[in-house]
C-alpha cells in the first residue's frame, strides 16, 4: 500500500466508524422508549431527535471549518496557529450554544407551530427538548475539537468520543427509565448525559497529547483583523451552503409527504441507502480536508494532486461496489426494515433510482472534503447554489407528468451537479 492510500485510510476508517455511531444515539432512544407502552413517546422521539438534527446541522461549520483551517496551518507547521483556531471556533462556539438555550422558547415555539403534531406528542417533544437544549455546549464544543482533531490528521479521537457516547448514553438511559421509573425525560437525561460525556473525553484525549500548545491562545493573537475576517468568511459559505442543504432533506420528505403515507414511507426507506452511503463517503471526503489542507499548507502541489487522485480510486471503487450490494441485495434489506407489504411492492418501482446514487453522488462527497481542506468554500457555496436551484426546477417542472419520480430525478441530479459543478472549480485547486 503506497504513502498515499496509508495516510487516507488511517483518517477514513476511524471516521466512518465515528460516523455510524451517529445515528445510534437516535436508535436507542426509539429503541427504549419504543417500551414504553404508548406510541406518543415514539413520536416524541422522533420530532425532537429532527429538531435537533436541523439545528446542529445548521451550526455544523464549527467542525468543517476548522477542519479546513487547522489541516493548512497543520500543513505550514504553525502550531501557534492551530491551538488559535481552536480557541476561536470554542468560543464562537459557546456563544452560540448560549443563544440557543436563552432562545430556547420562541425556537420551540416557531419549531411546533411549523411540525403541527399532535397535542400529546407536542407535550413530550417539548419536555424532551427543554432537556436536550442544555447540551447545546457539549455539541458544539465537540464539533470544534473533532474539526480540529481531523485537522491535525487524527480522526481517533473522535472515533473514541463517539464511543464513549454510545456507551454512557445506553448506561444512563436504561438506568433512568428502569432503574428510577423515568420515561422521555429519563430518555432526555441519558442523552444530556451522554453528550457531556463526550465532551469529557475530547478534553481528556485533548489535554493528555496536546496540553504544550495552550500558551499560544492569546488574546491579542485571537482576535487579529485578518484571522477573524478569514475565520468568519469561511464559516458564513459553510453555513449559507448548509441551508441550502438542509431545505433540499427537508423538501424532499414534505414532497414526499404530500403524496400521501405509502410514498412517504417508501421515499424515507429508499433514503437509508443513501444515507449509508453517505456515512461511508463522508469518512473519506474527511481524509480530504485533513490532506487537501496540509499539502497546500506545506505548498506541495504533487502530493496534493497524487493524494486526490488516490481519493478519487477509492470513490469509484467503492461506488461500483456499493450499486453492486444495492442491486443484489437492496429489496432484501427493505424486508428487513420493514413487513409492510404495500410499501415494500410500492417501493420497486422507484429501486433503480437508489442504484444511481452512488456513481451520481460519490464526487459531491469527496470535492466537499476537497474544498473545505482548501478552504475555498464560496465555490463550495456556488456549486451547492447550483444544484439547490436545479433540485427545484426540475421537481416543479415534471412533477405533473412524473409525480414521485420527478422527486427522486431531482435528488439525483442535485447530488450529480454537486460534484460536476466542484470538478469544474476544483481544477483551480490542483493547478
């Protein structure tokens, strides 16, 4: 195995493990309050786990643009610069955790106003969230040092952060509801716990291996013009490209919706193949910003080409394997989530557009990967404008003749767009 494809792996494979630890802090939570003995607890569960999605997506730049940052000053060997572009993004960090719980209210209101749930499942999800918010600095402060982390090209400790969050929140959680009679606060107290937890450990991981570069956080240094200009510049596109993201998720399950429970439910099955997918690609397009940013950080153009060149095989590869696996054994999947046998015949006619994923979708991965690494995150913003206006020109203009086929023509389009348009931006970078 060649340097490259090394390097690639070492921060790949420790992030996509970190990765599918993610949703199993959702599973768990469905799981025990799925004994509960009401169905409302469940639907709780659900509304506040999205609301919360939605917010901590939003504020996702903390880790991709720190990311991006850290893996170029790594790159130049500026240690000084690094420990400061942690500090930044920590602090940017608590403030908005702090404008998130003194705004709690009106954002609980305008989020259930927006839901329309029913009264009973309103009433958990709010008592759910009223906990939950309180773990706004832990989130945040956890993305800061993951970006950080991958920046410095080390994606174990987020891997084992990941882990002791599984662990501690199964351990509180089952201890609260069974062992002191709680039920979705119990739920709610176990995951407050769990983030805390974590939090816990990046500290611990962070000051036994990097506690010498404290001295370097300086008031002066923090708050130099240039820095936060650049700092706030990379931040504001992450952010403005991740609305756009997040209205075309949220779009494509209101469009779904609104044709009715079968296609719903069939549209939000056929996603966990893309939502799989995108755990795996996302381990890589990882090891793009830790790379992509140490190369042009260290100003060596042949590495940098040789290093994307590398990352691109491993798309490809990957991509052939995974419509491979689809194709064989994707309807066998679907029997396992599911026994419902109308969604399930329903769901074949709109298969192979889940075969297209991967090879129309893989690029827009790793090109994000690639871009943040470069910190060139207005392209990343132009492309993503791109794709979002061609999602929705294109659902609205076919929708009457393809219905729930146009949904999924737009999808796969937009995914393709994505990386098309950063192909194009992104031979800027490597010359």
């Amino acid at each position: 195995m060649n340097t490259h494809n090394r390097e690639i792996l070492q921060i790949a494979l420790p992030s996509i493990v970190s990765n599918i630890t993610v949703p199993l802090l959702g599973l768990i939570d469905a799981a025990i309050v799925g004994h509960l003995g009401a169905a409302s607890y469940i639907g709780a569960i659900a509304v506040g786990g999205m609301l919360f999605n939605i917010i901590y997506w939003i504020f996702g730049f903390l880790r991709m643009g720190t990311s991006g940052m850290t893996s170029q000053a790594y790159g130049q060997k500026d240690e000084a610069e690094t420990m400061r572009i942690l500090a930044r993004s920590m602090g940017v960090g608590m403030l908005i955790a702090l404008a998130l719980i003194i705004l709690q209210y009106p954002i609980e209101r305008i989020a259930f106003t927006l839901m329309k749930a029913t009264p009973e499942v309103e009433r958990l999800a709010s008592l759910y969230f009223r906990i939950c918010i309180w773990g706004a600095p832990a989130v945040l402060g956890l993305y800061s040092i993951s970006g950080w982390c991958i920046g410095m090209q080390n994606s174990r400790f987020p891997m084992y952060v990941a882990i002791t969050q599984n662990i501690v929140n199964i351990l509180a959680s089952l201890v609260l509801v069974y062992g002191f009679g709680m039920k979705i606060e119990g739920v709610a107290i176990g995951t407050l716990v769990a983030q805390y937890a974590g939090l816990l450990m990046a500290v611990w991981l962070w000051t036994s291996h990097f506690k010498r570069l404290l001295p370097y956080v300086q008031l002066q240094t923090l708050l130099a013009k240039g820095a936060i200009r650049r700092f706030f510049q990379v931040n504001r596109d992450i952010f403005f490209r991740t609305l756009c993201l997040v209205a075309v998720t949220m779009y494509f399950t209101s469009a779904g919706a609104a044709q009715g429970e079968v296609i719903l439910a069939v549209n939000t099955l056929l996603m966990h193949f893309f939502t799989f997918f995108s755990y795996i690609m996302d381990g890589f397009a990882y090891a793009g910003e830790a790379l992509v940013g140490k190369h042009l950080g260290a100003k060596d153009r042949p590495a940098l080409r040789q290093m994307v060149h590398q990352l691109f095989v491993w798309g490809i590869v990957l991509s052939v394997v995974f419509t491979l696996v689809y194709g064989i054994g994707g309807k066998v999947f679907l029997g396992l989530i599911t026994n419902e046998q109308s969604v399930i015949t329903a769901s074949s006619a709109y298969f192979y557009w889940v075969l297209a994923i991967p090879l129309a979708g893989f690029a827009a991965f790793l090109y994000d990967g690639i871009f943040i690494g470069a910190t060139a995150t207005r392209w990343m913003l132009y492309a993503m404008s791109i794709a979002t206006t061609a999602f929705f020109l294109i659902y609205y203009g076919f929708r009457g003749a393809m219905g729930n086929h146009a949904l999924w023509l737009a999808f796969i389009t937009y995914l393709a767009l994505r990386g098309i348009v950063q192909g194009f931006l992104g031979r800027k970078i490597l010359n």
